[in-house]
C-alpha cells in the first residue's frame, strides 16, 4: 500500500517545461533518492483536446443532461483512479436533479477521452439526511494536502464534502456544505446531517456556500475547506462586481459539528483580471521549491449586474497564487499564465465537439509517467460535457 502509494507521489517527477524522453528510452525506475522537485504546472503550456471524456447518458438517467465538475483519486480497491462528478438529470415536471457519479480510467497512464468507464450514482446510506434530497452534487473528496488526487484517511475514514440546495422562506435557494464518510472509496457513504458551513445573511456568503475543494493537514490535525461565496447583498468592497462571488477559506475536523470560517482570501472587481466578475475555489498543489501555493480554478471577467444570475459567462479556467503566508494568504490572480483560453478563441472542430459558452471546475490530474491532463466541463447551460487539455 505504501509502496504504490509513493510511486504515485512520483507524478511530480517530471519538470513541466522538460520534454519528455523518448519512448525507445529503457531507463531504470528511479530511486526515493533520485526524486526530483515537484514541478510548476503553472509554467506548462496548455491546448485543448476536444474529443469528450465523458458525455451525458441517454435517456432519464441521472446524467443525462450535465456531466462535469471532476475530483480524481487513485483507489487501491480497483487498482486505478476513481473519479466523482457532478451529474444532473430531470424530473418529469422538469426539475433540476442533481447529484453526483463515478467513474473508473483503464489504468494508471490510461486517463485520457475512451479511458473512463461510468460507475453509476454515489451510493449514500442515509438520503433523508441530505440538506435538500434533489440537490446534493459538488462531490469532493478530501485529499492529502501534499499529495495532490491521494485521499486522505482521517479516523480511519475516507471524508467527502459536497454542496445541498434547500428552498427559503423568501421562495429562493440557499446552498449549504455537508460532509459524508466512508470506509471505501466506492461507498457507500454515509451523510452527516448537520451542516458543516451555512449561509450568514449579513456576510459575504449571505446566498450560498458552494463549491468546495478540501484537503487534510496533517501537521496540523484538521482540513482546509476552500468554498465559493455568493453574498447576498451588494458588496461596497468589490466596486466593479458587488454580486460577484469569492474565495472564503475555512478550517474543519471531523467530530466537530461545523466548520470555522477564517478568511475571504479573494474578492473580484477589485483587480482588473480574468477572474475580476467572480471567481470559485481552486485545486491547490504546493510548491516546494518556492515554499508557496497555488491554484487552479475558473472565473471570469464578467461581473453579474444584480443577483438574479450569478455566474454570467464565460467561465475560464487559470491559475491563483498565494501570499507569502500560506494558505491564509490574500490570493491573487496569475495573469501572465491564465486564462488559459476565451469561448471565442476555440476552432471549428472544437465547437463541432460540443465545446462553447464556458469551462467549468477544471481539475488536473498527473500520472506516474508524467503525463497531465486537466479535466474540465463545457457547452450550452444544462448540456454540458466533460472534456480535457493537455500539456503542448
């Protein structure tokens, strides 16, 4: 177990600005001792491959119109990676369904369009303890803060944490944080029923806590919970975007009922960037040679003119990067390497595979070998795709 486990701490082996040596090559495995320094992603360059990694399902099943928002650990059980995403079918009266599937690649360095085989819904223990029983989707599973798509055991569990939608008195919809745990990776999961993190009305999450990435510190005996804030009010702090949602930052540990709300680590309209009219939450990675963090996370430059649509397009993807105090630091935009593309910018065969309008939740992945791809979903509202880049 350990053993495979450090191989797959290797996948930062490689320099993203290194070529790769050729295949004829037959090198010997390398050593701990000859482990190199995890490398910047942000440095690599990036093109689409639009063949779809995964489509919608047919039919009524519970992906048949939204197939996206990817998190990806290696599971030992099937000897390969296991990736959540956020699926979303219909109800008869057409209702939003949403939740979340599974999904297998054919093995280690097999992750690419073709590779993935669909597993079916998250299997959960308890649905009556859902927030909302029809909106649970945004699965993320907690994850090594060091070990980027190495989940993390905490009390001999495996802990995820997603997002519920439940109706207000105001005849609206407010998202809340919930958490799950399971002793295996395929479930199933059993539901906490109190939520972890809920709106404030009077604080920049007024609205919805929604979207989270999470990760364990060990050294620190508790888990950084990175979630989108939508506030409910118009924000004086962010003059070019009052609606616009940010980055909150928040510290949980199992056994305790709710999370710890620290600090509002990013704001938009306040810097003139890609990511100026609201910004989610990134997958963060650590870079050891410069002893700082970074992210990678979508965004986009268009501010929401009141709070009847909060995420106008088009959604991008790119890279934040933190301050030299950690993960508490003010975050900012990394705008000489993002965005990595607009909507406008994609060719005709591109568009012809389903790609437009917006990239959603884009996630990397690397392999023992080296080869990264970043995951992410794109297309028209509500029949969206997921498709991936790879580094040229």
């Amino acid at each position: 177990m350990k053993l495979k486990i450090y191989l797959f701490l290797t996948i930062f082996l490689i320099l993203s600005c290194q070529p790769k040596q050729s295949e004829t090559q037959n090198e010997a495995p390398l050593t701990a001792s000859e482990v190199r320094e995890p490398a910047n992603f942000r440095e690599a360059k990036w093109q689409v491959d639009p063949r779809p990694v995964l489509t919608r399902s047919g039919g009524n099943a519970f992906d048949s119109h939204v197939v996206g928002d990817p998190c990806i650990v290696w599971d030992d059980e099937i000897d390969t990676w296991r990736m959540f995403y956020f699926a979303m079918g219909r109800a008869e009266d057409g209702e939003e369904l949403l939740s979340a599937g599974m999904a297998k690649s054919k093995s280690a360095e097999e992750i690419g369009p073709g590779d993935w085989e669909k597993l079916g819904q998250v299997k959960i223990t308890n649905p009556e303890d859902f927030t909302y029983e029809t909106g649970w989707h945004k699965w993320w599973v907690i994850m090594d803060a060091y070990q980027p798509n190495l989940a993390a055991k905490i009390k001999k569990k495996y802990w995820s944490i997603f997002t519920c939608t439940t109706p207000n008195e105001e005849g609206g919809k407010n998202k809340f944080m919930q958490v799950a745990s399971a002793d295996q990776l395929k479930g199933p999961w059993t539901v906490i029923e109190q939520p972890v993190l809920s709106p404030e009305e009077d604080w920049f999450d007024g609205l919805h806590c929604d979207t989270p990435t999470a990760y364990w510190l060990e050294d620190q005996n508790r888990i950084a919970i990175f979630y989108k804030a939508y506030p409910k009010y118009a924000q004086p702090e962010q003059k070019e975007s009052a609606f616009g949602s940010g980055t909150v930052l928040a510290y949980w540990h199992p056994g305790e009922a709710e999370a710890e709300k620290v600090k509002i680590l990013q704001r938009p309209g306040q810097s003139g960037a890609w990511n100026q009219g609201w910004m989610s939450t990134p997958q963060v990675f650590y870079d050891e040679k410069t002893k700082s963090w970074y992210g990678l996370i979508n965004g986009s430059p268009t501010a929401p003119e009141d709070e009847s649509h909060r995420e106008p397009a088009p959604s991008l993807g790119g890279w934040v990067v933190s301050g030299p105090e950690g993960l508490e630091s003010n975050w900012s935009p990394d705008t000489m390497n993002s965005p990595f593309l607009y909507p406008k910018d994609l060719d005709q065969k591109e568009r012809d595979a389903g790609l437009g309008v917006n990239f959603w939740r884009h996630h990397l992945l690397v392999t023992p070998q080296g080869q990264a791809r970043i995951f992410f979903n794109s297309g028209q509202y509500g029949t969206e795709q997921m498709y991936s880049m790879v580094m040229r």
